[in-house]
C-alpha cells in the first residue's frame, strides 16, 4: 500500500570537480520543506463540485535562490540556464538549494529496486555561504506531485566551478504549489460525502490524509478541523457541497514523504 505522511530523509550522492572549499561535517541530512502561505477565507458560503478544492493555499519554498551563471552540467541532463529557480534545503551547514526538475530512474532500475519510486534531483551546496555554490549534491525524491528532495552530505561532496547565485523573495517563485481541503464526492453506496487533505498543483493533486466523511443529508452543518484551519459543510447543491472556509490554514512549514507497507 501506498501512503503519504510526515518527511524523512534518505541519501545519494554526484560527480564533478573544482577548488577546494570549507570542510562542512558529513551525515547532515538535508531535506526540501515548504511553508503554508497565509491567506484570506472567501466571503460567504461556496458550491464545490467533486474533486474540487474548498480551502486552497499556496506552498512556498522555505528559502528561494536563483542562479546569476548557468550551470554546464556533468552532463547536457544536468544542465540549468541563468535564471533558474532552486528551492531552499533545511540541514547542512552550508546553504543547500535544489532544483525543482526531476529525473526518473530507467525502468529496469526501478523495477528491480522496488517500492516507491525514487526520482533524481540536483542540489547545489554552497559550502561557505559567499554566494556562490561550490558542491554538487544529488538529492532524491518520491512525490511527482510537489518536489522533494532528500539526502546525506557525503564525505567529500563533488566539488565544482564557483557557480554564482542570488537569493530572492520565496513569494516570488514561478511554480504553483498548493494544499488544501479536497470533495472527493459522494460515495457510491449510501449517505456519505467524502473529503481529505490533499496537495500539489492544478489538475495534480494527490491525498495526504484518510477520508473524512459527514453525512449526505443529516448532521448538517457540520465543522471539519484540518491543518489549524476549519470548514463548515452545510450541505449540498446537486453534486456539488456547498460549504464556509471559518478559518484559513495558518502560516507553518509542510512536507511529505511516501512510503510502502
């Protein structure tokens, strides 16, 4: 069985070359996380047809970089242009950022090693934060729908070419990410209406918490408590529920992982 919950971290490593830089202790995990936004409920009540989202919230990256050089890459795959985003990594002494581009694994590899998939990220570290990355990491992440890489400095991270970068306002990242309050509908046998805590991005969702159920026509209204924020349900409109955001999820860090059993 597949399921979501809280963020762990697990390793890897890359290839390359450069000056040498400040030895930073090895076996630091480090892990990509993200902050809810705060935000505004919406006036009055709301219809949501199934699969849709009652309470939506952007996901922030905890720290954003852009780079001010482009990256030539081990190889053309590894290649990232002047500009690109990389999101902030919570661990390692030095500043961490990885890039939000994921790279599957062959197939033959993933079939053999098993259990969830594994997709590859790249993670520049910046060994003594004078703003520019000196150490090329690779992280590893499971989610297609929001990135999340992890990993454990090694011993002697591949070194490389100064590779300078600028950070930048969280708030002004390119890429949408969201987690919300999902209906998924009503269940095909009986009274129920289902919903759960979801997260990723537009047409790109994926369920991080067990169904939550309230019945179709008693019990109404009924209040749900998810993530520090809460939605009254107070019935339905055909297909659709029709419900109040109370309270917007309140500003805190966020992160997943996916594991097997």
């Amino acid at each position: 069985m597949r399921r979501i919950g809280a963020l762990l971290v697990a390793a890897a490593l890359a290839a390359s070359q450069a000056a040498p830089a400040k030895r930073i202790a090895p076996n630091q995990q480090f892990t990509t996380k993200w902050m809810i936004e705060a935000a505004q409920p919406p006036a009055g009540p709301v219809s949501v047809p199934p699969h849709g989202m009652i309470l939506k919230q952007r996901l922030l990256p905890m720290g954003l970089a852009r780079l001010a050089a482009a990256f030539p890459g081990v190889t053309p795959d590894h290649a990232l242009p002047k500009g690109a985003e990389l999101v902030q990594a919570n661990g390692p002494d030095g500043a961490v950022y990885c890039s939000t581009r994921e790279r599957a694994p062959a197939f033959l590899i993933s079939a053999l090693r098993g259990g969830p998939e594994r997709l590859s990220q790249l993670c520049f570290m910046d060994s003594d934060n004078d703003g520019a990355f000196d150490a090329l990491l690779k992280g590893t992440g499971n989610l297609r729908t929001l990135p999340s890489a992890y990993g454990i400095l090694p011993k002697a991270p591949a070194r490389i070419a100064p590779l300078p970068y600028d950070k930048v306002d969280p708030a002004s990242f390119s890429e949408r990410y969201y987690v919300g309050l999902q209906y998924e509908g009503q269940a095909k046998i009986g009274t129920l209406r289902r919903f759960h805590v979801a997260f990723g991005s537009e047409g790109n969702w994926e369920q991080i918490s067990d169904n939550i159920f309230t019945k179709r026509d008693s019990g109404l209204p009924k209040t749900l408590s998810v993530l520090g924020g809460a939605v009254t349900i107070r019935g339905g409109d055909g297909r659709n529920v029709v419900a109040t955001v109370e309270r917007t999820f309140p500003a805190q860090p966020f992160g997943v992982f996916v594991s097997t059993y």
